[in-house]
C-alpha cells in the first residue's frame, strides 16, 4: 500500500519551527504537490516522510506501518532530488542499476528491470552512453529510472525540474504525469512554482511558514482559497486585493461599495479584503457577455503588457490595494503589485494614459477577513457593485 499519513508532525530547529503540526492523508497511488514560497517547509516535511530528518514530534505511517523512526532504505521510498548527481564515470545502466548491486539483488533481475525502466523512460538504445553524452532531460529521466527500479511504494520528488531551462521544465511535466499514471505510484513532489502544482497534481499541498494552509484539488484551491495566503500565492498573476470596511449593510472601498444585506457575514466583522483575479475584471463595453457584471469602475490605463495570448493592462482605480504579504513573481520582476491587473485580448485597443470604465464578475469575487485572512464569500452574484465618488 502507497498511502501516507502524517499525524501532528512538527519539527524544531532549535527555536525555529520549521513544520508546525502537520496532518496529510495521501491516498494510495495519488499524486501530491506541496508549494509554497521559498522557506515555507515544503522540503522539511519531504524529508521527514523520506526518513532524512527526524520529526521533533508527531507519527508517520506508509500504509499501515509506523516508519517514524526507521531509516530510509526501509521504508519503501525512492527519491528524485533537484540536484541529478549520476556518477560521471558509470553509463547510463551502472547509474540505474546502482542501487540493486548494492542491495545484491541476482543479475537477472537487474537486467529485467533495467531494462523495463530504459522502455518507460524512451532510454532505449542510450543504455551504454555516459552522462557527459546526454542532454538534461534524459539525465533526468535516468535520475527517475534508478528511483523507478526500485519499485517502491511511494516516490519522493524534491523540484527535480528546477534545473531544467524552461521549454524542458514543461516537456518533463508532461512525461512525469504520464510515467506516474503509467506506474500508479503514490507520488510526493515539492516545487515552489505553483504552476507545476497546479498542472500536475490531484490535490495541492499548500503551505506557509511551516503551516499547511489548504489542501485540495488544484481548481478548488484557485477557486475557492481558503485564505488570503492560498488566494495570493495560488494563480499567475496573482490575485488583486482591495482593502475595505463593513458599514452596515454595504461594504465600503475608496472608489467603491458592495450591498452585502442578503450575505450572511459574521456580526462582528469590521475590516475585510476584496479579491477579483485578472480574468474575471473587464471593460465595461463587455458587460453584457458577463453573467453577473458589476456597476463600472473608473480607471486609468498605467501599464500594458503584450503575453501573447493576452494583453495585461494594469490600472489605476483611485482604491489602495491590499498588499497581503505573498511574494509573487510580480514581486521579483518589480511589477506593480498597486495596480488593479486586467486581461484582455490581444486585438482589444487600449494606450497608456487613457480614461475606461471596468466591470468585476460578481459571481467570482472573493471576500476576506482581514485580521484573520479567513476566506468568508466566494461568489457574490446576488449583489450589486456601485460607484461612489469619494
């Protein structure tokens, strides 16, 4: 049985918390992602499943085996790490078989499955070629074949694209979501790009801080976040935020207010975050192709930005928007993370500098409480968006 189960796992490094009771139950043969930003603790929690770091408490079972505390040769793992490190002086069939010639496992046998792994991984006719001769990807693949070899309950992937260049990274996603329906393995994977996550996996892992924040299928995580942190971290572009305050029966924004009358929302409830994602703002010619369109927004035109499919305009409403401390890759390419980002097609006409009204899709607005990050409303079709002049 691949099935994992990690009850209240924490681990300590000294007065760092790196994990912070952590509970996982992964399914037999289903595949996992854990994401999360840089330090979040993605990696720590592999580590402790693959027997390389200890829990400082809490329990880990594979199957129904407590492999807490045994080493990693026990417990029915293989692992594919970001660094690929085949021994240069073996050939391709020395680096898969390695670790069976250890295990003295009877020739045979390490030919059959070698000779298995080479046919699932399209190494076949590279069997005697070093290292040196091939391009990443195959070396990548080999890296996977000496995991594969193995026949191992559950596989352990710690970025191992990371390394790869870009039109790679996507081609050996694609092969390593076909190779995991192929063996039906349980299947761990960490990476930082939530892309990867979101492409690959049946449920996503979300963590923040050593703390796990969600998890579930990829489109319910972008959906329907169960916080301001998933809800940020989760979509490229990130999500816009607007910060604003209950009054009464209206939720009210510097250039704008919502009806909130028929929304049951907490009564003690006083700052919230609105989020909209970048798909679902729009001109305000287009409401009429919208379901549940909002009143127009004023806005100026400040950047536009051509991505082929899609022209990323960012706007300037007059509304402070929420910064809520995700770090996005509009962050590290210096974006501006105060502009209200809107998608558009690529043959809609807009300069800089002009004058246009938006509509938000109520039906896929989200609303947060601010203080706690709590998702509380996802969806407000019942609800009228109004202008208000301030």
């Amino acid at each position: 049985m691949g099935s994992l189960r990690m009850e209240h796992v924490t681990k300590r490094y000294d007065d760092v918390v790196a994990v912070d009771d952590m509970n996982l139950d992964i399914e037999d043969s289903e595949f996992i992602c854990l994401v999360g930003p840089s330090g979040c603790g993605k990696s720590t929690t592999l580590e402790m499943i693959g027997g390389l770091t200890t829990p400082s408490e809490g329990d880990v079972y594979i199957g129904d085996r407590d492999v807490t505390d045994l080493p990693p040769k026990d417990r029915g793992l293989a692992m594919v790490f970001q660094n690929i490190a085949l021994f240069p002086h073996m050939d391709v069939y020395d680096n898969i078989s390695y670790g069976l010639r250890l295990r003295d496992f009877p020739q045979d046998e390490i030919d059959e499955r070698v000779d298995e792994a080479a046919e699932i991984l399209q190494l076949e006719g590279m069997i005697d070629r070093m290292p040196s001769e091939l391009s990443g990807g195959q070396r990548q693949r080999v890296a996977i074949g000496r995991a594969i070899v193995r026949d191992p309950d559950v596989f352990l992937m710690d970025e191992p694209l990371a390394n790869l260049d870009a039109k790679l990274r996507v081609h050996m996603r694609t092969e390593l979501q076909r190779l995991q329906r192929q063996l039906d393995v349980t299947t761990i994977y960490v990476t930082h790009d939530q892309e990867e996550a979101m492409t690959m996996s049946d449920r996503i892992a979300v963590i923040n801080h050593g703390v796990l924040q969600q998890i579930a299928p990829p489109l319910t995580c972008y959906n329907e976040p169960a916080n301001l942190f998933v809800a940020g971290f989760i979509g490229s572009p990130s999500m816009n935020f607007f910060e604003g305050r209950l009054d009464g029966d209206r939720l009210r924004f510097d250039s704008f207010d919502i009806d909130v009358s028929d929304v049951d929302l907490p009564g003690d409830l006083t700052d919230v975050t609105l989020g909209i994602r970048q798909e679902d703002v729009y001109p305000a010619e287009q409401a009429d192709s919208i379901e549940a369109p909002s009143s127009a927004i004023s806005a100026t035109v400040d950047v536009l930005e051509p991505v082929g499919e899609q022209i990323f305009v960012y706007l300037d409403t007059g509304t402070e928007m929420a910064d809520v401390g995700v770090e996005t890759e509009e962050d590290e390419i210096g974006a501006d993370i105060g502009s209200l980002l809107m998608g558009v097609d690529p043959d809609y006409r807009l300069e800089e500098g002009d004058e246009i009204e938006v509509v938000f899709d109520r039906s896929k607005l989200h609303l947060f409480e601010t203080s706690s990050g709590d998702a509380l409303v996802h969806g407000m079709t019942a609800k009228q968006l109004v202008d208000e002049t301030q």
